[in-house]
C-alpha cells in the first residue's frame, strides 16, 4: 500500500485499558475523495477508533498517516489544525451564540488584538460563515438567531458546515443523523452527498445501515475491538454488512472483505 494515495492510513493502531482490548491492531485507509462507513456494534471498537485518529486518546501502539506523512494527535485541537475535522454527536456548539460566532468558536477573526479585550471582526465572521454555508448548502434564515432557537437538523447543518468550512484532509461524522427526524436526516444526507461532489474525503459513524449503503463508497467492519472486514458497497449487501458486523458471516465467504485488510498489513 502506498501511504502517499492515501488521504488517511491507520496502520496497526492498538488500544488496550489495562485487560480490556479495546482496539486491537487496526488498519485502515481512506483514498482521496472516498466516503467510508464505519459499523459495528456497540463495544466493536468504533468509538475508540475514532477517538484515537482525533486525539482525544493515545494510542498504546500504531502509526497514523496523513497524506503519506507520520503524524501524532497529541488532542483533538492537534488533530484540527492538521486538517482533521470531527463532528461529535454533542456537536460541540455553544446555543446562546448565533450562527456565525459558532462556526468560528475558538477561531474567532479580530480587528484588533488586544489579548483578552480583542476586538473582534463580526463583519468578516458573518461574511465567510455565509459563504461556508453556502457552499454545503445549508439554510439558515436568520444569522443572528442564536442555535437555542434551531431545531437539531439545523445545529447539525451548523455543524457540518463549519468542519466542512475549515476541513483541510478529512471530515468525520459520528451519528449524524442519530437523533434527527425524517426530514431533517434527509438534509444532511442531502449535505453529505454534496460533499461527495466536491470531492471532500469523509468518514461516517453509523448504525443506520440504509444510510451507510445511500452514501458511502466503502464499508469497515468493526467487531470485538477489531477490524474484521473492508468492502466495497458495490459488492456486499445490507444482509452480509450485518452477517459480518455479528459473525454470522464469516469474512472469507465475502468477495473482495479482507483483501485491502491485507495490502495495508503487508504495507506493499
């Protein structure tokens, strides 16, 4: 495998808390412009996954590659200012600021640098949060609503725009769509497929298998703190998907599950 036609490369990542075997030996890769889903039940390792490529957590061991280049997430704000964008399912945004003052929480624009009596630049602010949401075709009638009064479709929107406005390598999404109505987990699908078009590389977290199959190009399997299998959509069906993610299916009976696991383990 050749970590530079990759956008991401996990190789061997392993987290163990003390006896538990949390994630054991994980590889991964993502190819630019490429959506994958990531599934399994809950205790499979996916939550740990993720909290390791966004530097939330330390691995025990393993190596994580980004654009062909070694890297090291010392904490999530590491991960974002090497270009890793994450939306948690707690969204991290603040609902008694409008829209503009939330897509730049942390990044704030300021006139004049005065320390803690900056001066900030609300005109530029709204300015690009415009243009942002634009781009990911969100819709938001008033700017100056505070989140307090959206629905969470609309926070959501918010939120994928902002990691879609500052997103320099990658995107995740973990649960995006978990607590949404119907309606309103059509828009951010509808968001996600836009992303797709513009070639954004990006990782999705999801039990809604209707969803993984509607947006993704690739599927990782995750079960008992392992990666068990990698497929293309194309070639499994929702039936396999849940075969493989309860061992009902063994990865071997599946065309295609295992042989990227292998490439990436053999590093070619």
């Amino acid at each position: 495998m050749n970590t530079e036609k990759s956008v991401i490369e996990i190789r061997g990542l392993t987290k163990h808390y003390g006896g538990v075997k949390a994630l054991t030996e994980a590889n991964f890769c993502l190819a630019p412009g490429e959506h994958a889903a990531i599934v399994g039940d809950n205790g499979a390792g996916k939550s740990t996954f993720v909290r390791l490529i966004t530097g939330v957590e330390s691995p025990n061991s393993g190596e994580i590659f980004l654009d062909g280049k070694s890297v090291t997430f010392d904490s999530p704000l590491d991960a974002r200012d090497q270009g890793v964008e994450t939306v948690y399912q707690t969204l991290a945004l603040a609902e008694d600021l409008d829209v503009p003052a939330n897509i730049f929480l942390g990044r704030e624009k300021v006139l004049f640098n005065l320390g803690p009596l900056s001066i900030l630049d609300h005109k530029a602010m709204r300015s690009e949060s415009v243009q942002m949401l634009s781009t990911t075709g969100v819709k938001i009638q008033d700017m100056s609503e505070t989140l307090r009064g959206m629905s969470g479709g609309q926070r959501q929107c918010v939120a994928i725009a902002r990691a879609a406005g500052f997103a320099k390598k990658l995107i995740i999404l973990d649960e995006p769509t978990a607590a949404l109505g119907i309606q309103e987990t059509a828009r951010v699908e509808e968001i996600i497929k836009g992303l797709k078009q513009r070639g954004v590389p990006l990782i999705i977290i999801s039990h809604n298998l209707r969803q993984v199959f509607d947006l993704v190009d690739r599927i990782w399997v995750f079960r008992q703190g392992r990666i068990v299998a990698s497929v293309l959509k194309t070639q499994t069906s929702p039936e396999q998907i849940v075969g493989l993610i309860t061992g009902a299916v063994n990865p071997d009976d599946v065309p295609g599950a295992t042989d990227l696991i292998t490439d990436i383990a053999l590093f070619q």
